[in-house]
C-alpha cells in the first residue's frame, strides 16, 4: 500500500480568484514538498490559486516505507492528485491547472495527454456516467484548465 503525502496550499482570501483554481505542482527532481513549500505559497499569492502539493511514490517520506523512485510511481502519485481533487474536493477538471517544473514537466504532460485514468481496485464506478477509471467529463484530465511548465526537462539538453 502506498501513502502519498501531500498539502493544499489556500491562496489569501484577497487574492481569491472568481471561478477559484487549483494548481497541482509536481516538484522537481532532488526536490520535496519541504522544498516546495515557499514557491507554492508564493505561487498561491501570486495567482490567487489554490497550491496542491504531493510526493512522488519513493521520494521522502514514502522512501521510508520502503517504496523506491520510479517513472511509475511519480504516474500513480500524480494520478492520486487528481483523484483527490476531483472526487473529495469536488473541482471540476476545468477548475484544475496542472503545473510541472523539471522533472515534473513530464509528469503533469502525461497526465493531461490521457483522457482518463487507470482503473484502481475498488474504485466505484462514477454515478455521472457509470464508467470506472475517471473517463467521464466531470473526472477526465483531458477537460484540466491549462498546463505549465517550469524548466521543462528539454532545458537540460540545452546546457551540454
């Protein structure tokens, strides 16, 4: 079993944007939510979004349980994000911003390239549409608002 730490940063009640969007930021590589945590609070003051915050499956915390990094685990965690927002905060896809920086670019791009997600054991099926694996318009990240990339892992090539 899997445990994905994460935080949900709430912009400033001044800053608040009608219509209210959230940001899921996927971190960089060699970085953690501890570290992510002034930018995302910075983040929330500047967009006046909300800031989500998780761990990939094998970096800090759930490196502890024994999990190991992988391009797998950064999937689930990232698809756990989603899940929680859509399902337990009830945000609309197009109330949803994803944004990567480094090593998170991929993660968020492969994450709004699929039109649903990958059926979980014990996932009820959703009772707009009764299909099972987030396909249907209210749960797909096919309908997320934007996607933004912070040194995207391109970048990296540039330097050699």
């Amino acid at each position: 079993k899997e445990t994905i730490p994460a935080i949900l940063i709430p912009c400033p009640a001044a800053k608040a944007i009608r219509g209210k969007f959230t940001i899921i930021f996927a971190h960089g590589n060699a970085e953690d939510i501890s570290l992510s945590l002034f930018l995302a609070k910075e983040m929330a003051e500047q967009t006046g979004a909300d800031i989500f915050l998780f761990e990939y499956v094998g970096y800090c915390i759930s490196a502890e349980d024994g999990h190991k990094p992988s391009q797998a685990g950064c999937y689930r965690a990232i698809d756990a994000a989603w899940r929680y927002l859509v399902t337990v905060k009830n945000l609309h896809p197009s109330q949803i911003i994803v944004w990567g920086r480094s090593l998170g670019t991929g993660v968020v791009l492969d994450l709004a390239s699929r039109k649903s997600l990958p059926k979980i054991p014990g996932e009820p099926e959703c009772k707009q549409c009764g299909r099972k694996g987030f396909s249907c318009e209210k749960h797909s990240p096919a309908g997320l608002a934007a996607v933004a990339l912070m040194s995207p892992l391109e970048s990296g090539a540039r330097v050699l």
